[in-house]
C-alpha cells in the first residue's frame, strides 16, 4: 500500500509540475507582450506605424493576460493548492482591462505609469514561479 500511496503521489506531482510550468510560460508570454508594448509605445512616438504596432499588441498583451487566468485555474484546481495563482492572475486581467479602458479614454497620466506597474508586477510574479 506505501507504494501506491507514493505512486499516486508521484502521479500528482508529476501533473502539477506541468501545471506550474504551463503557468510559467502564461506569465512569460505576458511579461514579453508587456515589454514589447513598452518598445512599440516609444514607435508609437517616433514612426508612423508605431500606432498599428501597439493597437495590435495591445490586443495580444490582453489575449497575453487571458492566457495566464486560464494556465492559473488547472494548476490550483487538481492539486487543491492556493487559490492565490488565480487572484494575481485575475487581478492582472483587471489591470489589463483598466489599460485599455484608459487608453481607450485617452489618459496617458495613467496608461504610461499603469503599463509599467503592470511590467514591474509580472517580472515579479515570473521570478516568484
């Protein structure tokens, strides 16, 4: 019995260590998308195409986001861990979705410094994971 305790064990850890991973990958998609806006946002100044560029990456950052709720939700539901992967991963999609609302609303006091909150915060959630 000990050893199928332990197998299953292995059999779930295994499981979960493809979750975790799966969410690492969501957070360092993110982390990319949100430095590439930064790099499209300085375009954005400079180049006629830099609107496009951020427009569109704008988009992915957000699908970027969506990404990383729907990784979140698998890796705490299986293992019956911290629900606290899904908050941050929530709460990020809410940043997101106030970022685009400002944006949309033309409050760039607030689009610029909120954009790089949200960059400082998903470096830190990647290094955390």
């Amino acid at each position: 019995m000990t050893t199928q305790a332990t197998t299953r064990r292995g059999s779930h850890s295994s499981h979960g260590s493809h979750g975790c991973s799966f969410v690492r990958i969501a957070i360092a998609l993110q982390t990319l998308t949100i430095f590439l806006q930064a790099v499209s946002s300085g375009l954005l100044m400079t180049t006629a195409y830099g609107e496009v560029l951020h427009s569109v990456g704008a988009r992915v950052m957000y699908g970027a986001s969506m990404l990383y709720v729907l990784a979140a939700v698998p890796a705490w539901k299986p293992g019956g861990g911290s629900p606290r992967p899904v908050l941050h991963a929530s709460g990020f999609l809410a940043l997101a979705s106030v970022q685009v609302a400002v944006r949309i609303a033309h409050v760039p006091a607030v689009h610029l410094p909120l954009g790089v909150l949200m960059f400082g915060l998903s470096v830190l959630a990647l290094a955390r994971r």
